[in-house]
C-alpha cells in the first residue's frame, strides 16, 4: 500500500478526507477531533517521529508504530532509519528546547509567537 494511501485511510477514521487535513494545514491550525485529542499526519517519517516526541509531555506515552524492527526505511534507496535512535535523538532535541524556556506541548497546534 503506497503511504499516502495509509494517511487517507486514518484520517477516514477520523472523518476527515485528505482535502480536508491539507486545508487546515494551509492555516497552519489543526483543529481538535471530536472527542478532544489531536492529530498530526506527516508523510516524511522523520518529521511524524519528531513532532510526535516533541508534542508529547510529562507522563505522556508516545506510540510509533508501523516498522516493528526494521531498522531502514525505502525512499527511493534504501536507507538506514531506526525509530528508536530517532525517538532518542528528538528527546535529546526537546530537552535542549525546554532549557531554553520553549514549551513544545502545543506543537504544531500554536505556532512561536515569532512566526
């Protein structure tokens, strides 16, 4: 199943449609789901792996699911993506981010004031 097909069919089960998802993201807004929770779709692995970290906070459980242990992934090559080192790298990333008093739980929710 090409990924973009498997983004479709989570935001159906959200009842949201592709055309949907993308109009919001032109706000940069992403509206919460009907029962409160959000949801952020990337097709670029690393970026999801990320944000999903960063979106997390104290005594959050963060679920990247998908790879199981493959520690590679194919875009166009294949190439070396272990989620587990991303998921260090990105707490790694947070971390540096909170020291320095940016609060990352509203990520991509409620931009930097600055933007």
């Amino acid at each position: 199943m090409p990924k973009l097909d498997i983004l479709d069919d989570i935001l159906a089960g959200v009842g949201w449609t592709m055309q949907d998802y993308l109009k919001h993201g032109e706000n940069d807004y992403y509206p919460p789901l009907p029962n409160g929770h959000r949801l952020f779709l990337h097709d670029i692995r690393r970026v999801a792996v990320r944000c999903a970290v960063a979106m997390g906070e104290e005594g959050d459980m963060v679920v990247v699911a998908g790879k199981g242990h493959e520690t590679y992934q194919i875009e166009g090559e294949k190439e070396f993506f272990d989620d587990r080192e991303e998921c260090l790298e990105a707490l790694q990333y947070v971390d540096e981010l909170h020291q320095a008093g940016i609060d990352t739980s509203e990520f991509p929710w409620r931009l930097p004031e600055s933007h």
